[in-house]
C-alpha cells in the first residue's frame, strides 16, 4: 500500500467527523446525568468518565475504525485491479 499516510489521515479525519455526529447524538441522549466533570481542564479532555473525554473517545473510536476500513478496502480494490498480489 503506496498510500499509508493518505490512508491514516483520510480516514481518520472522516472517521472522527462521523463520530463526532454520533457523539453529538450519544450525548444529547444520556444528558449530562453520567457525568459529574465538564472535562475541560488539562488531561481531562481525554479520560472517558468526563462529558468531554467521553466525546473525545468516540471520535477516536470511530477514526480508527475508519483507518482500518479504508485501508482494507484500498487493498481489496488493488487487488481488483491487478495492482496488487493477494
């Protein structure tokens, strides 16, 4: 695969715009009930039991799912074509 970074990046920057719309959605629906912190303060952002970490983990979730996707799919289409042995 010639491609990797275009690959990581692509994917991971829609994969965290789509998660971004499922975090949107996840948290207009739990409220802020489950969480006690905001989480916007130093390494807050990113620890899962804060609003805002919890937001942040989705999008990375979905972002790497999307890396792995796209770079599957690149290869099953390489190999479509010929360009590239199984």
């Amino acid at each position: 695969m010639k491609s990797i970074w275009l690959t990581i990046v692509a994917g991971f920057v829609t994969g965290m715009g789509n998660g971004s719309v499922f975090t949107c959605a996840f948290l207009l629906a739990v409220g802020r009930g489950p969480f006690n912190e905001a989480g916007l303060w130093f390494m807050d952002p990113y620890d899962p039991r804060t609003f805002q970490g919890t937001a942040d983990w989705i999008m990375f979730t979905f972002g790497i799912a999307f890396v792995m996707i796209l770079g599957y799919a690149l290869k099953q289409h390489a190999i479509i074509e010929g360009l590239q042995e199984e």
